[in-house]
C-alpha cells in the first residue's frame, strides 16, 4: 500500500501528469513486484520555481526536476528499492523525463500504519 | 505533536474543506487520547483528478478518495492506531465523507524531531 | 540529502517565498554541517487559512506559521537537530518570520531511500 506523492511544475500539461503517474505505478510494480491496482496517488503541480533542486550536487545535471516521494510499508531490500527507482526513472525516461531529473525518496512505515477505507481496512493484511 | 496533512478535492468547498480539518482533529482527540489544543494541520486543495485510488483494491469502494497523512511520535500501539483511524472516519461520515473513501496513512518520528515555534520549543516535552 | 517542505500562505508574495528557502537551505547548512550545495526543496503555496496551528499550544504565540518539514538520513543526533532547527528559525527571523511561527518537523529514512537522479545515482554514497 504504497502512497505516493508527485510534484511536478505546473507547466506540465494535465495529461502528461496523469501519465508519470502511470509511469511510476508502473515502475514500481516491476521493481517492488507490487500489485498493480495497488494504487494511491496524489499529485501537486507547483510553480516550477518552488520545485528547488541543486542542478549538479552529486553529478547531476538537473533541469526540471520530477520530485516522487514515496511512503510505504519497511519490507523491501535496498536491491528492491534501486531496482525500483531505475524502473520508474526508465519509464518516465519514455514520456520525455530526463533521468536526472527524476528524484525518488522512500520513507517506511509499518502494516498498522494504513487505513485504506472502511471496508479496504477490514480485509487488510494484519501483517507483511 | 501529530502534524496532519489532508488532501481534498478543490471541488470541496473551502468550508466543508475546514470541516474536515476539525472532524479530523476531533477523531485523534478522541482515538489517540491526544489534547484536542494539539492541532497542526495543513490542508492541500488539488484537481479531483490528482487524487488517485484504486477503486476496489483490498476490498474498497472508492470514488472520491480524502487523503489523511498522520506525521506523529513513535508511542501509540496498534490497537491505538486503529482506534484513531474509526474515530477520524467516523466523524468524516457525520460530515458526508463515504468511510470507503477515507485513507489515512501514519508516519512516526521522535520527540526530537518537532519544533514547534521558540516559545513552544522551550516548553516543549523532553521525553514522552 | 535532505527533502525540505515548506508550507506558506500563498498571501506571501513569491521573491520572499524564495528567500524562505534559502533561509530554511541556509540554516540547515550551518546546523547541520550540511553542504550548502546540497538542496532540495518544494514549497507549497496555501491559501491561508488551510494552515491551521494552535495559537497558544505548549506556549507559543502563533498567528501565521510556516511549516517546514525536513526529510533526511537517520545520522543526527538530538543536539544537532535542535542546533539546527535554532539555525532555521534565526535565519527565517532576519526576513521577519516569528519564531514561534516556524514549525518545524523531522522525518528520517536511510541512505538507500534516495535516487538523486540517474548521475547523482551512481556517485551517491553507499554509506554514511
């Protein structure tokens, strides 16, 4: 039950920000081998210049940066989570995303820590 | 300290929208035992179609999904946890909000890890 | 690597939204021994009236905060934080932010929770 965050420069038209959603739902169903209807996004378009991104620290070349922020449960290993970023990194690759301008960060929590509706809580995992 | 993030529809009105910021508050008073005057909330208006759920995954019914993030510190059991989610769902279904359309998802810090303005800083709690 | 969110009443005009950021990229640089280059931001513009604080919890006096979460690698100890959310706060204070209206909210994950981008990929450390 992952549940991502997208923040992406309000200048990206509607439909092209509906499709780095796909992208990343895709890419981190290839990468964490996570279900595919497994899906909970939401979306910010921002002012591109309140999306603020060093354009080279660590060997970057950053121009626009597609910021994804990822929550979800502490169970995968960091090969997971690499295989993960690349997936989505690749895909968006092919919707016109540069690769680096894609920046991905992961915070974990726990099984307990969901409630996806009434009736999607009674029929959750009670553990991983 | 709980910091809640609400994600809303911008086709909600702004009232409605403020409703829920205080059903939400209401609910972690009552579910997490927390202090009803602990209340640091933040709420973020986006395109019905930047909020994205799968409509049926782990049992849901899901149409106009209310995201609920729940920044809090580690202390709460999970019995606590779910507690909190029935009450915060509850009270949204007294203001019209399906439970099904409800999604809440918890991240855990420290005692440390809050600043909550100098003058609270100074009083704040040094352990919980 | 630190991911910086700021939260801000969208009455603030933008140049000193800005100015914010670079106060918050700043303050964390002198309190953490962060590298100065080494920033990532979003700021999150909101009407007002959708950042919601108690005035008077645990003794502040707030009348218009600013939220600023910071999410980085699990390395710092308390003293460190508090040095560091103190940094922030004086450096917001010089662009007449109220300290007791900055807020302040930490979030830890490890070092392989990020993806900088593809080349900042491959010369992230592996380590701390």
């Amino acid at each position: 039950m992952p549940l991502i965050t997208i923040e992406v420069a309000d200048t990206v038209p509607v439909a092209k920000r509906l499709a780095y959603a796909d992208a990343v739902n895709e890419g981190l169903a290839e990468g964490l081998g996570m279900d595919i209807d497994d899906r909970f996004q939401v979306i910010h378009p921002l002012p591109a210049n309140h999306l603020i991104a060093d354009p080279h620290y660590l060997g970057g070349d950053r121009r626009n940066v597609l910021f994804v922020r990822i929550l979800m449960v502490k169970m995968y290993d960091d090969a997971t989570k690499a295989k993960a970023f690349d997936a989505v990194a690749r895909r968006l690759e092919a919707l016109g995303v540069r690769p680096d301008d894609v920046f991905i960060a992961v915070t974990e929590n726990t099984v307990k820590d969901w409630y996806p509706g009434a009736r999607g809580a009674r029929s959750a995992p009670t553990d991983v």
